[in-house]
C-alpha cells in the first residue's frame, strides 16, 4: 500500500487484532457448526440463517479491511475461511450426492492451484491481489450452496446445477485473471 493510500487508515499491513480480523475468525468459528449441521442435513431455515450470516460475514469483513487498513494477516485469514466455508460445503454436499463431483473437483482444484501460487509468488517477494472477478466469485460460491440450503429452492435441482457451472466459469476465468495480470511481475520482458 502506498503512503498516500495509507493515510487516513488505522491498521498497517502488518496489524493483527484488527475489527475485520475478528470478523474473520468468528467467520470461521460459525464455519465449523455449519458444516457440521450441512452433514448432518442439507436444508433447513438454521443452516440458511448460518449461511447467510457467513456469507455477509465475508462481505462486511472486506468492507472493514478497505475502510481501516488491509493487512497481511487478514488476506490470509479471509483466503482461508473461504476456502474452509466454500471447499467444505461444496465437498460436503458431493459426497451425499447432491452436487456432482466434476463441478467441485474443478473449483476444489483451482482454488488449491491459486493458493499455492500466491504462496510462492510471495516468497519471490510477488503481492498477488485480489482481482474484480475473484471477489465475485467468492459470492456466487456462497451462493452456489445457499441455494441447496435454503428450503425454499432445496428441490430446485437446475438452479443448484447451472448456478455451480456458473460458479466453475467465474473460479477459472478469476484464476487465470490471476495469473494474467501477474505476469509482469515475473517476466520483465513483454509478455
């Protein structure tokens, strides 16, 4: 972050008890109960009412981080209750055969590349951020097991299906946005 869009912050890169920080983890303490109920049944007004709030959750711990100050340690925490919340329902709901395992696979593998590429990227000293499609993706995860949970669209079988294919369009097209746009930064040379 540059000193002019620094100012005016609370919270430098390197904070750790931040607001958007213990939004973040009480993202993911909500995570854990959720998944577990979303093994135990796929729909019900709770687990909507779970759902939601994790969904806003990611929303609302975004919002804060912009207004007071991105850090190192909220990326990574907000990168991984995402990937807790989103890989764990999605996979949650493959195994009782609700959603089919292609779809999951492909964003269960993209997500994981993306990870790790961002982890050696930063250790060649290569800050990876977020990407507009990336973010939108995020919500339409979230939604894609919203609609599954949510009692009112549980038996809508070609809103959970096409949404999911929607879902692996936007995850790979975020990915490869990624890798596209960080390409300057380990190729000197035009690419």
């Amino acid at each position: 972050m540059s000193q002019a869009a620094s100012i005016g912050k609370r919270f430098g890169p390197t904070a750790l008890d931040t607001p958007a920080n213990r939004v973040t983890i009480l993202r993911i303490l909500v995570t854990i109960p959720t998944l577990w109920l979303l093994w135990s049944r796929s729909t019900s007004w709770l687990l909507t009412v779970l759902w939601f709030s994790i969904t806003v959750a990611d929303s609302l711990d975004g919002w804060m981080a912009r207004r007071d100050g991105s850090t190192h340690s909220g990326a990574w925490l907000d990168h991984t209750a995402d990937k807790i919340s989103v890989i764990g329902g999605l996979g949650i709901l493959a195994i009782h055969g609700i959603l089919p395992w292609l779809p999951v696979l492909l964003i269960a593998a993209r997500e994981i590349t993306i990870t790790l590429y961002r982890t050696v990227a930063k250790r060649f000293g290569v800050q990876l951020k977020s990407v507009w499609l990336g973010k939108r993706k995020a919500f339409t995860q979230y939604c894609a097991i919203g609609w599954v949970v949510l009692p009112l669209t549980a038996h809508c079988r070609w809103l959970q299906i096409g949404w999911l294919w929607l879902v692996v369009v936007m995850t790979l097209a975020s990915g490869v946005e990624i890798v596209y746009r960080s390409r300057r930064e380990w190729f000197p040379w035009p690419v």
